[in-house]
C-alpha cells in the first residue's frame, strides 16, 4: 500500500514539472518572436531563402570598357639581363698587366771594361733590368720609361743597384736605339787597392747607358748593352801628399763600365 502512495507522488511531481516546464518555454518563444509593430511574421519567414545559402552577385561594369578578357601569351621571353650582368669592361676599364710594366730585360756583361777608365776588376755581371710604361708626367720629355735595375758581379767585386728614365727610338725593320740616365748605390770600395780594386769616391754614382738592338715577334729583342758610373769629380778624399804634415785634396773618380749582350721581353 505504501509504494502505491509513493508511485502516485511521483508521477504527479512528473506531471507538475513538465507542465512548468512547457510553460517556461512558451513564455521564453513568445518574448523573442515579438518585434517592434507586434508578433512576428511567421508566413514571410518561411518564405525568405537559406541566411547562409550563396547568392550570385554581378559586378558593375564600367561604361566604354570592353570585357572581352585577351588570353594571355604562352610564349616564353628572356629575362632582361641586370646591369652588373649586361655591362662588358671597356678598354679604359680593364687592367692589364702592360698598364704597369712595359719590359723585362735580363742579359750578361763583362765587368770593368774601359774604355774611359783603367780596368782594374774582373768577373760577368748578371743583369736584371724591368722598364715601367710611361705616364703623362714624363710626356713633356719625350715620354721617357721609368727602369730599375741590378747588376751583380760574379767575382765578389763591384755589384750595383740603379734606377733611371730609358728613351728609346724606333728606327726601321724592328731595329731601335736608345740610352737611359739615372743613378746607383754600389757595394764596391771608396777609396781602392791599387790593381785589386777601384777607387769609386762615393757610394752614390751617376749612371748612364746606351742600347741598340733588334726587336722581332713583337715582344722580343736581343741587344747591344753599354753602361758607365762615376762621381763626376764630385768625391774628393783629404789626405796625406807624403810630406811629414803636408795633405792635399784627392780626387777619387776611377769610374766602372760594362758592356754585354741582353734579352728583352715586352709585355
């Protein structure tokens, strides 16, 4: 009898609650459906399409254009080279080794051969000699070209180091002439041994030199070499004249000249 009574609560609670509870809902639908003039149409909106269905829409075309679309080019063109790529160096631009250096000469002398002074040293000389390519600043002489030079005696007497300016004439059928002035430092003695040795005065001497030779295949050339150093009476030694006080002034200018055969190779 009792779980009768119990059965009956509990199916007259359910009822009570889904009689508020549909209630509730019909209360909360009828707030929302209202709009600002009433209730909510209902019939237009069922008529109204999908909110998230695609519409076509058709743009705007401005007057006097053409919508004819031009199909595009399959050809395939070469892309245009950069500037870096495309600029070739000119002449002026490009450096070569010519613009620095014009000659290479190597050749051998005989040592101390006269003929202005008494030869007194022996031994070859081996010769190196590089010419410079003049520039505008030498154009008001002539264009001379700028040399360095070595000389280095076989035999342990005078060896040499120089420098000067080099003129040089074209004469016909490859042959050409020409000589060089400038100066030297040498390692050989001041004031010399009788026989043994020269007496040279200064460590400083004045050099010059005469070249005449035959240049073929453009580059090369084999030539007649001649060069002579002194002081020019420049150096003078204070020393005794053999008297128990007496001295005088010496002069000490002997000189030194070679002469020899040399290659020459033109960059």
């Amino acid at each position: 009898m009792r779980r009768l009574i119990l059965r009956a609560f509990y199916l007259r609670l359910a009822i009570l609650v889904w009689v508020t509870g549909m209630a509730v809902v019909a209360t909360f639908s009828l707030a929302h459906a209202q709009s600002w003039g009433g209730l909510y149409n209902m019939d237009s909106m069922l008529n109204q399409g999908h909110p998230f269905a695609a519409r076509p829409t058709s743009a705007s075309v401005p007057v006097g254009v053409s919508t004819q679309v031009t199909p595009a080019s399959t050809s395939l063109q070469p892309a245009k080279a950069s500037a870096m790529q495309s600029r070739v160096p000119n002449d002026d631009e490009s450096w070569e080794l010519s613009n620095l250096f014009s000659e290479i000469r190597i050749g051998l002398l005989a040592h101390d051969t006269g003929p202005f002074s008494s030869k007194e040293e022996d031994g070859i000389d081996t010769n190196f000699e590089l010419l410079f390519a003049s520039t505008d600043l030498f154009s008001f002489m002539w264009s001379p070209r700028p040399h360095l030079g070595i000389s280095y005696n076989s035999s342990d007497y005078t060896s040499q180091a120089y420098m000067g300016l080099t003129w040089e004439w074209s004469l016909w059928d490859g042959w050409f002439a020409g000589f060089s002035l400038g100066g030297m430092v040498h390692n050989g003695h001041l004031v010399g041994v009788d026989g043994e040795s020269k007496s040279l005065g200064c460590r400083l001497l004045f050099r010059e030199s005469v070249n005449a030779g035959y240049r073929f295949y453009k580059r090369h050339a084999l030539m007649f070499h001649f060069d002579h150093s002194s002081n020019a009476s420049l150096c003078k030694k204070n020393t005794s004249d053999g008297s128990e006080f007496g001295r005088h002034n010496v002069v000490l200018n002997e000189g030194l000249e070679n002469v020899g055969v040399r290659y020459g190779y033109m960059f």
